[in-house]
C-alpha cells in the first residue's frame, strides 16, 4: 500500500512531459506505423487524406486557419507532400518535414503557429524566425505566407 502512495506522489511532482507532449508523441508513433504499414504504396492522396482528417478534427477557429494553410501550401508548393506530424498537418519534401501548422489547441496556447523546419532552407543571416504566430489570415498575412511557403519548398 505505500508503494503506491509513493506512486502517486511521485506521479504529480514528475515535471516531465507534459499530457499534450506525451499525446503529440503517440501521435508520431501512430504517423510512423501508418506510413510503415503503406510502404512503397503511399500516394500523395494519402498523406492528403490523412491530413484533412486531422484538419476537421481542429475546433472551428483552427480548422479555419488550416484549411486556409493547406489551401495555400498546396497551391503555391505543390511538390510539398501532405502528411501528418505528431498529429499535426505537415508538408514534406523526400519525406522531410518543411513545414506545419500547429493548432492552438495541441498545446494549449493563444494561437496557432505555422513552423518551418531546417529543410526550409529560410536562413537569413545569423538569426531568423522558424515559426510564426497565426491567428487570422488578412491579405497581408496570407500574401507573407505565399512568400515563406514558396522559399521554403524552393520555387
């Protein structure tokens, strides 16, 4: 009995990953074990499908901002595959992330993000920005984001 007293004690001062990290990892693995299972016989209509899937699961503020992200990235980056990443929809060159949108709601925070990994190639100097806040998509935001997504896919 005090084992698991011990247990739980230990259980809420553990500062590790947080529920939404550990969510976001069980996520990945499920993304891997999809695209093992598929194999040399992925298409690019599936990593679409499976990123519109997630896209509808988003509550209605995100699910806006993404459809409108996806609707960009694949026009303006058509060679960027659709797939998920840690449950989040992402675009990928090889099978290399380039970028994603993260919901508000993944991690709880104030807004979305669209993220540019390192295959993005956005380096600009010494320091430069690989993520950008999104919370709603003005001409103007959607016309910088034409931009980032057609340097970051390299057209």
């Amino acid at each position: 009995m005090a084992t698991t007293a011990r247990r739980t004690t230990a259980a809420k001062s553990f500062d590790g990953f947080s529920e939404e990290e550990r969510d976001a990892m069980r996520e990945h693995a499920k993304d891997l074990k999809t695209t093992a299972r598929r194999g040399g016989k992925a298409t690019k209509a599936d990593g679409e499908a499976d990123v519109l899937a997630k896209i509808a699961e988003l509550p209605e503020a995100d699910r806006v901002l993404a459809e409108k992200v996806h609707a960009i990235i694949t026009a303006n980056a058509p060679e960027l595959a659709p797939k998920t990443w840690y449950g989040m929809p992402a675009y990928a060159r090889d099978g290399k992330v380039v970028c994603h949108f993260q919901s508000a709601q993944k991690f709880k925070t104030r807004y979305a993000t669209i993220g540019f990994s390192d295959q993005a190639g956005l380096d600009d100097g010494e320091l430069w920005p690989v993520a950008f806040a999104l919370t709603s998509l003005s001409a103007a935001t959607e016309a910088r984001l034409v931009e980032l997504v057609r340097r970051a896919a390299g057209v």
